[in-house]
C-alpha cells in the first residue's frame, strides 16, 4: 500500500483575549509531504483570506509576522482547502496528517465545520507531541522551537509561520522516522 505523510502547521486568526463572533480561523496552511520510505515529496505554503473575522488583529500580525495584504489578496478556504487536498494527494494514496499537538487538526475541522466541507480523511490523524512524549518517556516542556534545538537541529525560517513551523517539524519527523505508531 502507497502512502504518504504530510507534516504540517496551522497560522490562525487570534488576539489577546477572546476572538470576536467566537472563531478563530485559518489564515495559513504549511505543509512537507513525505513518503513512506522518508523522502521529501514536496512542499504546500498558501495564505487564506478568513471569511467571519477578516480583518487581522494587532497582535496577530506580530505574533505570525502575516500582513493584512497577505490574506486580504489570498483565496478563501475553500479553495485552498481543495488545493491542498490535491497537492497531498488524499485521492491518490492513503495519507496520515501529522501536526505537533492538537490545536492544528482542531482548527481544520473547526474551518471544515463552517464552510460545509468534508473532513473524513482527517481521520487519520496523529499527534506527533503525544507520540514524541512517548518516545522521550516524559512530557516535553518547551516550544516546537526549542525541542528542534534540543534535538540538534537548526530552526530554520520564523516561529509562528506554518511553513517554517512544518519544515522544522519534519526534521523531528524523519529523526524518528521509524518510532512513530500509525494505526
């Protein structure tokens, strides 16, 4: 059986307190595709223009260093949900979406939910802190940033952008490419 792995982050809509008309939605999609023998297949980094909050609050734009411009000219969820969904191939081959912690696969299916898309192949979704804590026999402390230094890697590009984010994720991923579980 073919299958991939696609390693990914989330940038999202956010503010200080709680966000106006209660979403936080994507604003940018990163994503490596790698597979099963741990080859690099390729890389997806889109902006996407939020529909319910459009209009990026001061401290988002700090934190991810994304520009009102940025997601002002990108498309809409949809359509670049569909993009990715092409680009990882989820038609083709089975695939499992691996993202540091649960916030990420949340989003995508919060984002799902208010635009009517289907979500299923999210089902095969893994966790790699959960499974990295396993592997480490206790619960890391620190940043995706932090532990890509702590396991000997250069972090590469800016924190709190998703391509970056998964980029350097996948550089733990192929660490310990042959200790992840996939049910």
């Amino acid at each position: 059986m073919a299958y991939n792995f696609i390693i990914f982050d989330l940038e999202a809509t956010c503010w200080l307190g709680r966000p106006p008309k209660g979403y936080n939605e994507i604003i940018e999609i990163g994503a490596i595709r790698i597979n099963r023998y741990g080859e690099y297949l390729g890389r997806f980094e889109q902006f996407v223009r939020p529909s319910v909050n459009p209009v990026l609050s001061g401290f988002c734009k700090k934190l991810t260093s994304i520009t009102q411009t940025q997601v002002d000219t990108a498309k809409t969820y949809p359509s670049v949900y569909q993009e990715f969904l092409e680009w990882a191939g989820i038609f083709e081959e089975d695939s499992y979406i691996c993202s540091w912690g649960n916030n990420d696969i949340k989003l995508l299916r919060s984002d799902c939910e208010l635009h009517d898309l289907e979500d299923n192949w999210l089902d095969n979704y893994v966790n790699l802190k959960a499974q990295y804590n396993s592997i480490k026999r206790a619960a890391v402390k620190g940043t995706l940033k932090k532990i890509v230094i702590k396991e000997g890697f250069e972090f590469t590009g800016k924190a709190h952008r998703a391509i970056s984010d998964a980029e350097n994720l996948a550089k733990i991923f192929l660490k310990y490419f042959d200790e992840w579980v996939f049910i």
